[in-house]
C-alpha cells in the first residue's frame, strides 16, 4: 500500500464508504501518501530543469530495458538484442531503442503474461475493449493509483482544481441496486451512472451538484456535451452553472464543437483535456492552442511514421511509447494505435502534438429520438471479457441494436448471456439490445476492427 486512498479505494463500495468521515479529516496530502508528493516533486522539477528530466528519462529507459530482460518474451526475441547491448554500456537508452521493433496491441495481447518480469502478486489483470471490440490484456502494477493520480491532478490544476475537491464523475458502469449515483466522500467525488442521463432525470442530478457544491464536472466529451444541452434547455433554475471553474473531459477526442458548447452552457469553467491510455504508457496535456504537451517522466514518446522513423515537423505520426514507472510489465515501443501531426519538441526533446486521430472512434448509437448515445458506455474491462474473442454492435434502425459476440473457445452460453445483461444494463434507456452469436467477426475493408457497424443512413455523428 503506498496511500490511505490507494487502500481504501481498493475495498468495496460499501465498506469504504463506512471509512468516509475519518478518511475526509485527513489533510489531502497525507491521504494520498509519500508517492504522491515524490511525484509531484519530480513533475515541478521536470517542467524547470529540463537537463535533469532528460538525464532520468535516459536513466528509467535504461532502467526499463533491464526489468524487460528478465521477461521470457523479450529474453527468447532476437529482435530485443539491443536491449542486452543498452545494459552492456554498448549502446545508449535511445540508440537501443530506436534499434527495437515496433509492439503491436496483438502482441500484447497475445504474450503479456511472458512479458512479466516480477512476481504475479505484484500486479493485476487489467483488460480494455477500447472501441475496436476487440479485448485486448495486460497487467498493470498494483500499487500505481498514487503515482498516477499525480500526474492527473496536475493536468487539471489548471482549472483550479485541487487535490481533494469535489468532483462529479460521469461514467458507464453499474451501480449497486441500479442506483442513478454514488456519493464516495472518501475521493471526493459523485459517481454517475452515464446511462442514467437524460432529461428525465437532470434535475435531480443538477440539484445534486448544487446541493455539494461541486465546481468541477469529469467525463467523456460526448456525456458532458450532452448535460450542457439538458441544462441548456432546462425548465428549473440552472444558475450554479456560473460557479462551475472546471471541465475535466476524458476518454474520448475533444472536438472544437463540444469545446464551444461547453463553454458557452459553463461560461466561468476552464476546460483541462489530456490524452492518456487504459495501458497508462503515455499522459499529456493538452494547452490553449490545442497542442498535446506529454509528461516526460510518465512515459516516452516518439512519432513515428510506416517505416517506424521519426516523422518531420507538421507531418502525422503513429504515437509509440515506452514505459518509465518501474512497473513488472514494460513496454518496449508500444504502438498505441493512434496518431498526430508533430509541432515540435520541448526542452527535453519530447515530441509535441496536436490533432490526434483516436483509435477510439466518437461514433453512436441513435436513440428513437434521433440523439446520439456514445459507444464509449459499452467498453468493457477485465473479467467482464473472459468470455469473448471479439464483439460488435450493429444497428439498422433508431432505438436498436444488434450485440454481435465472437466467443472465446469453450465459452459457456450463461456466460454470453450475461455479458448480453451487462451490455443490457449499460444501454438502459437508451437503445434495446439483442444478442447474436457468430462464429467469426470479420475485419472489415480495410484490415481494422471497430466496435460499431452503423447501418442507418446518414446516422450522426461526433467527430469526423
């Protein structure tokens, strides 16, 4: 355990919530712990003395490349012999690096359990649908949240926000006894139900926010888009909307649309954006101009083109990254799956981006009135996919879907049926879902695999 809310954020719902009251009378930063503040020490330092983050970027690459040798996947790879002349003094960090081959989420997916290089008890299964419907698996350190949660408060003070406040959290996932919401005072934030959205239940959720004060509103793009239009159009008083200081969107492309119906729906809020992964391999800010400023310390990036050779200013490159948290999983070069236009490096030599295409796509389903509901509602994580190879959805006509399941081998039918309710319960009120099994899902055109097959014509959506 490395913080009080590190360890009570890993209990049940119930019993951390009985933890609530003696958690908030401790001072924030004794909350989160000793990680924490060494974190937030090393990002003020990083931002001010670029020649030291440059020297321990080098030092935790190397420092990486040494866990990844004790891992059966990159021992027995001919192609991460650098790797063994990095450690030798032969080569540098980054001479070794650019020498290494280019990972591909299948081959994550595929060997992450012979990338392991410490003891299983030290990290947990983490899984990610993404928006390709295709699961993709990986093991993450289990002490990490304090770590983390540095670099994420520091992307958002720029709003204002600070460690301990209020937030109001809106995101797809289950609550206990279908509740619309969760009040945790133990991390300060009101959990939402995204699905529990609509214009029946805004006042509820409004007075809510008002009655706790909240300043600060966190979630996809697409989910806070469509709150500034309730609000918009709400018939009850609306007024804390001026006291609201920040937008804290996530998980989803920010589009200069939502970026301008935020601010005029919340005009005294400042929007903190940042781009990040479910693999936690690379987190950057995003600044006024719209320019992606990646934390050098979190990860390391490059911009890479077909060949895997560094793209010029103002052309587009896939996003590859290195891991550089210690953690008994590294990646080595892991091809993200998405991709921006370089504007330049920093001090340090980290690239900077803007325009990023997602391979999380911003397409929906359409509900019978014609609105959009964000595929991002339907990405599941962990457990939840033991049983699936791959899945989409498909839709002929407003207000339903098709849930199309490629099971796992040997996959039992009451397990498909229940991830058919979980799907269920995640497009409640929004769009009925029915199940399909198949024996294949086939990529399509162009080789990809995406989680929607949009067949109404002209169906809306919120990006191009």
């Amino acid at each position: 355990m490395t913080s009080i809310r590190e360890f009570v954020g890993h209990m049940p719902v119930q019993q951390r919530e009985l933890l609530a009251a003696p958690v908030r009378l401790v001072p924030p930063t004794m909350r989160y712990g000793p990680v924490y503040e060494a974190t937030r020490r090393e990002i003020l330092k990083a931002r001010s003395t670029p020649w030291w983050a440059r020297v321990t970027v080098d030092q935790r690459l190397l420092d990486t490349m040494r866990t990844a040798s004790q891992a059966p996947y990159f021992a027995r790879d001919a192609r991460y012999g650098p790797v063994a002349s990095a450690l030798q003094g032969e080569l540098t960090a980054r001479e070794a690096l650019r020498r290494l081959p280019i990972m591909t989420r299948q081959d994550l997916s595929q060997n992450y359990r012979d990338m392991l290089a410490v003891d299983e008890s030290q990290v947990e299964l983490s899984a990610s649908s993404g928006t390709s419907g295709e699961p993709i698996f990986f093991l993450l350190n289990r002490n990490r949240g304090a770590r983390e949660w540095a670099f994420v408060v520091d992307a958002w003070s720029s709003t204002g926000y600070k460690l301990g406040d209020w937030r109001v959290f809106f995101r797809g996932v289950e609550l206990p006894g279908r509740r619309t919401h969760l009040v945790m005072r133990t991390v300060g934030e009101i959990l939402v139900r995204v699905a529990a959205v609509g214009p029946e239940t805004s006042q509820e959720l409004w007075e809510l926010i008002c009655k706790h004060r909240v300043r600060y509103l966190h979630g996809s793009p697409s989910t806070l888009t469509y709150l500034a239009r309730i609000v918009d159009h709400a018939e009850f008083d609306t007024s804390w909307r001026q006291e609201i200081q920040g937008i804290l969107p996530v998980s989803e492309q920010f589009t200069p649309a939502q970026e301008e119906h935020l601010r005029a729906a919340f005009p005294n809020a400042r929007i903190s954006v940042f781009y990040g992964l479910s693999e936690k391999t690379v987190l950057a800010r995003m600044d006024d101009d719209h320019v992606y400023h990646p934390y050098p310390t979190y990860g390391h990036v490059e911009l890479l083109d077909p060949r895997g050779r560094p793209v010029p200013e103002g052309e587009r490159g896939r996003i590859v990254t290195t891991t550089l948290d210690g953690r008994g999983m590294p990646l080595l070069r892991y091809d993200t799956g998405d991709s921006a236009q370089l504007v330049g490096h920093d001090a340090i030599g980290t690239p900077l981006f803007r325009d990023i295409l997602a391979r999380r796509g911003r397409e929906g389903l359409v509900r019978t009135d014609g609105e959009l509901f964000p595929t991002t509602s339907f990405t599941a994580h962990g457990s939840e996919l033991a049983c699936v190879y791959r899945f989409r959805l498909r839709q002929d006509v407003p207000g339903r879907a098709t849930l199309q399941v490629q099971p796992v081998p040997g996959a039992r039918r009451e397990d498909l049926e229940a991830f058919h309710q979980l799907m269920c319960r995640r497009a409640e009120n929004q769009v009925d879902l029915d199940l399909e099994i198949v024996a294949e899902l086939p990529a399509s055109a162009n080789g990809k695999f995406s989680l929607l097959d949009q067949r109404i014509p002209d169906a809306p959506t919120t990006w191009a």
